[in-house]
C-alpha cells in the first residue's frame, strides 16, 4: 500500500483548493459576482500549485494534451477578470472539464466506495457511464 506524506503545505494547498471552489460557487450562486468568481480562480490555482508542487503544476499546464485546456481556462480567467464573468465561466468549464479529464476515472472509483452515496453510483445505469470513461488517460 502506497502512503503520501500530508505535509502542512500539502494541508494548506488543499484548504485554499477548497475555499477556491467554494468562493467560484458562490460567484455563481450570486448572479456571477466577478469579484468571488477571480478570488475563487486564485484560491483553487495556488491551491493546487501547493498540493502538487510548482514543477509538476507547470508540467502539467503546459503539457501537449493540455494545451487546449490551459489556453481556455486562462482566457476564461482573463474574461472574468475584465468584467464579463458569464462567458469567462463557460470558457473556464470547457477548460476544466479538458484539464481534468484524466481524473474522472478515479473521482468515479472514490464516489463508488462513499457508504450510503456509492450505492447510488453503483446502480447498473451510472455505473456503465463510469465504466465507459474509465481508463481513458492518465493525468499528470
């Protein structure tokens, strides 16, 4: 069994991860606020360069199969950041869902194994919507 050392920049990198994705949700809940919505973009990208590193946050922007992503969050990030928040999120979405594609894989596995949620996600119908992603690519 594999164990990760879950250093305090680690803990740190994971909670500003966190208060990203809840600041971005809340932009959108109240009507697209520009402001929640850029804090929410900077917390989740310092977030994740604390979890995993400055290299490998690099390596992983900046890979070939993640040109399109990367070119899209950013865009999105900079629409947001000039005032138009509704087509900065659409861009930012498309760019997330190509970025992270890799992991859906193993966020579909994680889900299946919560007690009470798994259950659902083990029903024959969205588990043969797992299984058609799963091992498409690995990420980073």
């Amino acid at each position: 069994m594999i164990s990760f050392e879950m250093n305090d920049r680690k803990k740190i990198g994971l909670g500003l991860t966190g208060f990203g994705i809840l600041f971005t949700f809340l932009g959108v809940i109240f009507f697209f606020d520009k402001g929640l919505l850029a804090m929410g973009n900077i917390l989740f990208l310092s977030g994740v360069t604390l979890t995993i590193g400055l290299k490998s946050t690099m390596q992983f922007f900046v890979k070939r199969q993640n040109y399109k992503g990367t070119i899209s969050f950013g865009a999105g990030f900079f629409v947001v950041v000039i005032g138009w928040p509704i087509l900065g999120m659409i861009l930012e979405s498309y760019g997330f869902i190509v970025l992270f594609s890799g992991f859906w894989p193993t966020l579909a596995v994680f889900l299946q194994r919560i007690p009470i949620l798994g259950w659902v996600f083990q029903q024959p119908y969205i588990r043969s919507l797992f299984d058609r992603y799963r091992g498409k690519r690995v990420p980073v």
